[in-house]
C-alpha cells in the first residue's frame, strides 16, 4: 500500500523526484502512484486497477497543452501543420521513452514484470507522463510548466534537430505511394505483444503484397512502425 505520510525528505521518491524535477512533493502519494506500473497495482479486479494509468492519461494532456503553448509563442511565423508536427515529435512514445531513460526512470519503478524486451519500452515513457500528471496535481500548472521546459525539454530536446528530422514514416510512404501511383493500405488487428500487453499488429500492403509490418500498444504506433520498415526495405533496394 502506499506509504502515508507528510513530507519525507528521505524517502527514495521525493529524492528522486527533487534530484531530477527539483520538486519536494507536497503529497508523496501522487509520485509513489506515478511510478506504480499495472504489474503493480494496488489493487485490481476485473474492473478497476490503482496503478499510474489515469495519472498518464492527465500527463499526457498537460504535457500537450504546455508543449503547444511553447511553441506557438516561438513559432510565430509557422503555420497549425508545423506546429501540430513539431509537437508529435516532442510527445511521441520513442522521444519520451529516450528522455525517461536518461532519467534513469527504470530504477526506481515499480512493477512486477520482465520489461527487458523492445516491445516493452513504453513503459518508461508513461511512468515520465504519469510523474508529470502527479506534478501537476501536486504542485498545479505553474510548476508543472516550469518543470517541463526546464528539466524535460531544454536538456533533451534539440529544436533544429527535430525540425530537419522527419519521423513521420507513415506519412512519408504514402507521399512515396502517391508520388508512384501505388494503392496502398494498412490493416491492424487487435493483438497480445511480447510482453502479454494488449495492442495492435499493423501490415502495411502496397499492391497486395506485404511491405512491411508493426506492432504497438496504440493503431498508431503499429502503423508508424510498419511504414518505418517498409522506408527501411525501400532504402536497402535502391
């Protein structure tokens, strides 16, 4: 259960939290629940888990809104297609579970799973929207803002970098497909993964024939990677 108590300055949580954040939590209960993967649930049955699933869900939004902020007040030339795209590279599964690595988010979640497999990752990535989600309830928006433009964005996120490098591969095979005149089409199926995740296996079909094929908790991320390896097929035959 979730250890009850008032501002704990050793506590390995608040530690962390104020070594990467340079936060000191208020209600360490929101953190402790952040880093709680579903493995490690509180408390489960069929229709309800505790674990850090809602508090990634609200993350997610705050990180969203505060990133879309950011960029409309520094863009102010760029169109909504720019900005839209510039900020799916910042929130993408891929970027977020980069920057929770170097976070070193994976020593101090808690869960009760093997995560040594690829198709695991993500799982990083949310624990760092659950964290923020966690903040923001914490400490409210101001913080929450501060936090992840200066201890998130600015350390991790190159802008230039981002901008030169498209990592829209869907988007750049069906520019391919159009630019050749080929039919092309994804078909994604409700799937288990590696890890027994629920998710989605994607293949991507260019003129009845398999180019390649994806997997990922979302439709989205399977179809991503799909279109990142038929790109791949492509360049190799050249």
């Amino acid at each position: 259960m979730f250890s009850f108590f008032k501002k704990n300055r050793h506590h390995p949580i608040t530690v962390f939290v104020n070594n990467i954040f340079g936060v000191l939590p208020n209600n360490i209960i929101w953190y402790e629940l952040a880093l709680t993967h579903k493995s490690a649930s509180i408390y489960q049955n069929k229709d309800y888990s505790i674990n850090n699933e809602r508090l990634e869900f609200l993350g997610d939004a705050v990180l969203n809104t505060i990133i879309a902020d950011y960029l409309f007040l520094h863009y102010v030339n760029e169109n909504e297609g720019f900005l839209t795209n510039l900020r799916s590279k910042v929130v993408n599964r891929s970027t977020l579970n980069e920057i929770a690595n170097q976070l070193e988010i994976q020593k101090i979640i808690k869960h009760h799973c093997d995560f040594s497999d690829n198709s695991s990752s993500n799982i990083y990535g949310n624990a760092l929207e659950a964290l923020i989600g966690a903040i923001f309830i914490d400490k409210g928006y101001k913080v929450a803002k501060k936090v992840i433009l200066k201890k998130i964005i600015a350390p991790y996120i190159n802008w230039e970098s981002l901008i030169q490098h498209d990592t829209n591969y869907k988007g750049q095979i069906i520019d391919w497909a159009q630019k050749h005149h080929r039919h092309i089409e994804f078909i994604s199926k409700s799937d288990t993964l590696q890890n027994n995740q629920q998710g989605y296996s994607t293949e991507l079909i260019i003129e009845e024939k398999v180019w390649g094929t994806g997997e990922g908790v979302t439709k989205k991320e399977a179809e991503q990677q799909a279109s990142k390896n038929a790109l791949h097929w492509l360049e190799q035959s050249k």
